[in-house]
C-alpha cells in the first residue's frame, strides 16, 4: 500500500471556518435589517417569529436563544438595525 503525503493545514482550515462563519453572519445581518421597513412599530408578538424564520433559513435551521432575539426584536421595532457577530 501506498503511503499518502496529506498533509493537514490547520491554519487553511480554521481560515476557511472563519470565512464562512463571517459570511453567515454578514447574510445575517442583511437579512435581519430587511425586515425593519416592515415592522418598525409592530408588536414584538409579530417581530419575534420573523426573526425565527430569518434566522433559521440563513444559518441553516439554526436557533437564536431570547435574549438576542428579544434584543433584535426591540431594535428592529423601533427602526434601528442590527449587527450580528459569531463568537
């Protein structure tokens, strides 16, 4: 049997994660400040749930636990915008 020459980079690797992870994060956002022209004012009932759905279509079914959530919620209510930021 052959030996491989693979070699591991976990540099290139933990790169690469990052990368994506910032692009979850910058589609995220994106699609979280879409959502202020349509609710700012509205019940934080009828934000939250939208938030959810956002949520989960862009960081792949993922959840988002409630106090971020409710702290979204209120920015986008009161016509503000968000950041998201992976830790």
């Amino acid at each position: 049997m052959a030996k491989s020459k693979f070699k591991f980079d976990d540099r290139a690797v933990k790169k690469v994660v990052q990368q994506g992870v910032k692009k979850m994060a910058d589609d995220l956002t994106r699609a979280l400040n879409g959502l202020t022209v349509r609710y700012k004012g509205k019940s934080l009932e009828q934000i939250k749930p939208e938030i959810q759905r956002v949520w989960a279509k862009h960081s792949g079914g993922g959840s988002i636990s409630d106090p971020e959530l409710t702290q979204f919620a209120e920015q986008i209510q009161a016509g503000g915008r968000v950041t998201v930021r992976m830790k």
